[in-house]
C-alpha cells in the first residue's frame, strides 16, 4: 500500500512541481485546488507521466469544501499520511491604495495562508494520526521571521508586506505549536521556506526568481520524507534545516537538490523577494539588498 500525499494549490507553481516530485517518490498524490478542470488537467499530466495521481476541489477558505475534500479523500484511499500546506497568496504584491494595508487584502490573506491550514490540519488529522510516518509540511517564507525583519543588518529588514509576512510568522508559530501538540505521535511538522521561485505567485516571480519550481519541491519532498524521530518544529531551506535545528534532526537530501552553475544557494540574492523593489509596491525602497548571509530563527521545540 503506497504511502499518499495531499498538496494543497497543487494545480501549478511549488505545489504542481510538489506533486510531482511526491509521485516519483511512489507516493499517490491527491491534487486539490479550487478548479475541477484544472485538477482534471493536472491529475491527467501526473499520470500520463506514470504517478499514482487522483484529485478534488479544495478551496482552504471554505470550510465546506474542506470537509468534503477530507470525506471524499478518505472514502477513496482511506489514509493520507504526508499534509502539504502549500496553498498561499501575496496579493499585496499588486493592491494599491491603502496607507498600510487594505482590510480586505490583510483578511483575504490571513484566511489562506494561516486560517486556511489550520482548518485542513484539523480535517486531516485523524488520519494522519493512523500514519506510521504522519508528515505536515507548511510552506512558508524567510519575510516571514520576526528576528529578519526586526534586524537591520538583516536583507528582509526593509521588506514591506505587512499581511504576508504576519500570514507566514503565523504559519510558523503554528509549526511549533502542533509540534509541541502532537509531541506523543509519530507526527513530524516542519516549516519550509523554498526560495525564490518562478511561478504566478507575484507578477515578478515567473521572470526574476532564481529557482525553478522542480527545485523548490525538493525542500518539500525533503521534509514530507524526514524520517522517523527526527526534530519537529523546525524550518528547513534548500541549505538543509535552519540554525539552531536540532542535532537529532536529520539533514535534507540536499545532494537532490540541483542549482543553476554559479548560483550560491547561500546568497539572499537567490530568496523570496530579497528584490522586492520589483513588486512594485509603493512602500518597498530601490535599496538593494544586503548580502549577508541568512539566519533561519524558527527553532525546534521538541526533539524527538
Ligand atoms: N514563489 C515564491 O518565491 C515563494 C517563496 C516563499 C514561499 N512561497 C509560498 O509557496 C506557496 C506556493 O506559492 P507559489 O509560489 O507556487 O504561488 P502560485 O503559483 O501563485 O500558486 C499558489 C497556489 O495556491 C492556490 N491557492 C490560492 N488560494 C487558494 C485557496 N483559497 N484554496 C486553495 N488553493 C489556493 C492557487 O490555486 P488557484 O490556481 O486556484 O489560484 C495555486 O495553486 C505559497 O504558500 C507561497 O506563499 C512562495
């Protein structure tokens, strides 16, 4: 009995690419998103390329659509044992107007990105709990650390996208607290931050980003592949797990990871947004970024 995977937004960018990379592992993949003909289209893609792919409607805002995706997925397979929180948005990439953020925008983006996961997480639980090798992956971004962005030497210091960036340093807290809450399970829960990635995710991700979304999936792959006892809690890069992860936490397969020639993966220059000059958005300054080197904050909570 193969091992199954549910991505949410895996219609395209880093949860496409995920997919994917899930199926080549020989887990059965269950595409969600909140179009049934682009789930169609990418469950017939998955399998025309031999992967174990079936799918279902998914919005992470609706409650009722995660109930049923949840019954529908079980009654189909029975078990899920891998969660990839990946559905997320950065519409203040491209909203105008608003002197910090318009209320709209700030709402829309808390209900996917933290309110979102939180209700799947809940919906799937009881049979990630039945796993033998239960993995919740919750893709978030280095904006997204308090210590970055309250360090001026830091290149996210001067970052501006106040709802985003609150979204992810949610989504991480939400990271170690289920760690400590499902500290008696088999469960492991890691944040991923995946880099810079060319999808739709801004209008200038598709042509700046540095990272292709096959190379971003291999952060996730890492993490919804971790093996048995290693650190929850923790947040991982395509460098590995972040300082100050737990020794007992294995390191990423990194070796999987491939990088354009001459690309440092421990340049700044090559992470989300470190450009944010081109968003576009009118409070991120031309400044260009510093170069110094990142340093991951979220920290493991409980070691296994
Ligand atoms: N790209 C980067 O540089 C970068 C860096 C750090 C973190 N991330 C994170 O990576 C994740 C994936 O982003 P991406 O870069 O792949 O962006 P993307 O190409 O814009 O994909 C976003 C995905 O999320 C889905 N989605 C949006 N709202 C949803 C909802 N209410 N319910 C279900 N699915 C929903 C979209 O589905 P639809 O087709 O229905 O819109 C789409 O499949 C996000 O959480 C993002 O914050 C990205």
């Amino acid at each position: 009995m193969s091992k199954v995977a549910v991505i949410t937004g895996s219609t395209r960018g880093i949860g496409a690419a995920s997919a994917e990379a899930l199926g080549r592992e020989g887990f059965t993949v269950v595409v969600t998103g909140r179009s049934q003909s682009k789930v169609d289209t990418s469950v017939k893609k998955l399998r025309d390329n031999g992967i174990d792919a079936f799918g279902t409607t998914l919005d992470v805002t609706s409650q009722h659509s995660i109930s049923a995706a949840a019954n529908f997925i079980a009654h189909s397979v029975g078990h899920v044992d891998v969660l990839v929180n990946n559905a997320g948005i950065l519409p203040e990439a491209t909203a105008q107007g608003a002197s910090i953020v318009d209320p709209m925008v700030a709402s829309d983006t808390f209900a996917t990105n933290v309110v979102g996961p939180l209700n799947v997480i809940e919906a799937f639980l009881p049979w990630l709990r039945e796993s033998q090798a239960g993995r919740i992956v919750n893709v978030t971004t280095r904006m997204g650390s308090l210590a970055e962005q309250a360090d001026p030497t830091s290149p996210y210091y001067s970052m501006v996208v106040p709802a985003y960036q609150a979204s992810k340093a949610a989504l991480n807290s939400v990271t170690i607290s289920l760690s400590k809450s499902l500290a008696n399970t088999g469960i492991v829960v890691t944040s991923v931050c995946p880099g810079f990635v060319q999808t739709d995710l801004t209008p200038v991700n598709r042509d700046q980003a540095t990272t292709t979304a096959e190379q971003a999936a291999l952060v996730v792959l890492a993490a919804a592949t971790l093996p048995a006892r290693s650190a929850s809690g923790t947040s991982s890069t395509s460098m590995g797990p972040s300082a100050g992860s737990s020794p007992a936490s294995p390191p990423l397969r990194n070796s999987q990871l491939r990088w354009r020639r001459g690309q440092r993966r421990d340049d700044p220059r090559n992470d989300p947004l470190c450009r944010r000059r081109h968003l576009g958005h009118p409070r991120v300054s031309s400044d260009p970024p510093s170069t110094r080197h990142m340093v991951e904050t979220t920290k493991p909570m409980n070691a296994r």
